[in-house]
C-alpha cells in the first residue's frame, strides 16, 4: 500500500481500543498491584526488611557512575529532556497534537499522582529498626524518567510503537536503577512508580488511539511486534529470577538479617538493582502486546498476535 493510500481515511476491519472493558480492567490492575507494593513493602515486616536490608550496601559501595547531587534541579532535565525531544519530532512535523497533548498529560498527570500519593496519603510507619518514618514511595524522579518515556510510546504510531516501547524501557529501567545505586530510594519505590504511570498510560493509551485512529490502525501485520515483546518479557524474567537468586546466595533470610545489622553483601546490593529494573521491562512486556493487540486493523487477514 503506497504512503498517499494509506494517508486517506480507510474503512477499518477492527478500530482501535475496540475492547474498553480491557483498558479499564488494565488501568485496575495496576491500582492493585500498586496498592499491593504498598502493603507489603511499607505496612509488612518482611518487607521492610527486603527493603532495608537491599538499601543498605548501596551506602557502602562504590561505583563507577557519576554522582547525583540530589539538591541539583537540573537532573529532572536531563531525565525529561531527551524524550521531550523525541516527543516533538514525532508530533510536531505531522500535527499529531491530539497525541502531543495526551502524551504530555500522561507525564503531568502521573507525577502529580506520585507527590500526592507519597506526600499527602501514605505514611511509612517503622516496623524495623532504622526503617525510617519518611514516605519516599512512589519514587519521584524515577516516576519522571518512566512518563516520559511512556509519552514517546504513546505518541508512537502503531507500526513503530513496539520497538519504542523497548527503548522507553530501558531509560525508564535505566534512571530507576540509577536512582538506587546512588542511595536515592528503595527498590519499592521505583516498582511503585512503574506503576502509576502504567496506569496512566492506559488512560491515555485509549484516548490516543480513539481520538487519532488514523496512527493507531495497522495496515499490515509487524512481526517484530513479537520480537520486541518477547525480548521484554525475556531480559525481565531473567533479572527478576536473577534478583531472586541473588537473595538466596546473599543467606537468604537469615543473609538480610545480617546486612541489617551491619554485615553488608555485595549479594543484597544486586537484588536492590535487579528490582529497580525487572518490573519495567515486564511492564513493557505486557504493554507492547496489548498495544499492539488493540490497535486498528485495516485489512482482513490479520489474525491476533
């Protein structure tokens, strides 16, 4: 089909977010499971002690990285800047401001989540020592990196949103785990992030593709659709199942114990990191196929992916 054809309105075989039960059943789930982090990271024993015990070597390692200065206003630019850039090549050329603005919103409004939820309704109270009374969950800059990469998936046509989900993917993974190895925040706190802005990018995800289906139909099948999801879905089981295996060779409970009170292993350090990335790669996972899955199809031999 040549570019001009596919330019002209087309009589769709399926429209786009054709099945809205799903994306509120999507945008529910992620309530839960947030809510679940919650109760079990903050308001449970165990898992503040996950959370402390996995903290704690990241204050006594050191790293190649460059540090973060933690009052330096400037990090929120350069963890929103480059995708606002991209943002802007791939709507503005076009006037794709319909996608530009729910993009954009996805960003706002997932940020203003992260501060009310975390400054004004959830509190942490310290059920082990040195667990601190201070609320850091969902964490903020790491809420930044994940919404803005989600705006660029989002403001992606569906053809190319597969691959730009992967990339969203690692820069949100990326500063999460960046924020952890600097001593920012625990492992919990980027998970929680992840899952806010998952959240509202459904919200958006089915406002883009209801009110811009021109760029969310597909006019063909794109294989690499699978190849990006299962990529995601591999790297994050993989440092997921590593992270779990990285608590056991650190002594398991009894290891945790230990860093607690002061005995710190390298092994407890890697499971914080793995948890600061697995999840968005898995989040990535589950949202390039049920974008792919939902959007338009304009020829009537697709098939489900």
């Amino acid at each position: 089909m040549s570019p001009r054809s596919r330019a002209r309105p087309v009589q769709t075989e399926r429209r786009p977010a054709h099945n809205t039960v799903w994306w509120i059943s999507g945008t529910i789930v992620c309530a839960l499971l947030f809510i679940a982090v919650y109760l079990l990271f903050v308001l449970s024993v165990p898992g503040q002690l996950i959370d402390v015990a996995v903290r704690a070597p990241a204050a006594s390692f050191d790293h190649p990285l460059p540090p973060l200065d933690p009052d330096n206003q400037r990090i929120a630019a350069w963890i929103l800047a480059p995708p606002a850039v991209v943002l802007g090549l791939i709507t503005l050329p076009g006037r794709h401001f319909i996608s530009l603005g729910v993009a954009a919103a996805v960003v706002a409004a997932s940020n203003i989540t992260t501060q009310a939820v975390k400054h004004l309704w959830l509190d942490r109270p310290e059920l082990i020592p040195d667990a601190g009374t201070t609320n850091a969950l969902p964490s903020g800059h790491t809420t930044m990196a994940a919404s803005a990469a989600v705006a660029v998936f989002l403001a992606a046509d569906a053809r190319n949103r597969p691959w730009v989900g992967t990339l969203a993917a690692v820069w949100g993974a990326g500063w999460g785990a960046y924020i952890f190895i600097e001593n920012w925040h625990r492992p919990s706190d980027m998970v929680a992030a992840y899952l806010v802005v998952a959240g509202w990018g459904l919200v958006g995800g089915w406002l883009i593709m209801r009110y811009d289906p021109q760029r969310n139909t597909l006019f063909e099948e794109v294989p690499s659709a699978k190849v990006f999801e299962t990529l995601c879905w591999t790297v994050g089981g993989l440092l997921s199942a590593a992270a779990i295996g990285s608590l056991y060779a650190g002594g398991g409970w009894a290891g945790l114990e230990r860093t607690i009170d002061g005995d710190h292993s390298l092994w407890h350090w890697l499971v914080g990191a793995l948890l600061s990335v697995g999840p968005a790669f898995l989040a990535a996972a589950a949202g390039i196929r049920f974008f792919h899955r939902e959007a338009g199809r304009a020829f009537p031999e697709a098939k489900e992916p």
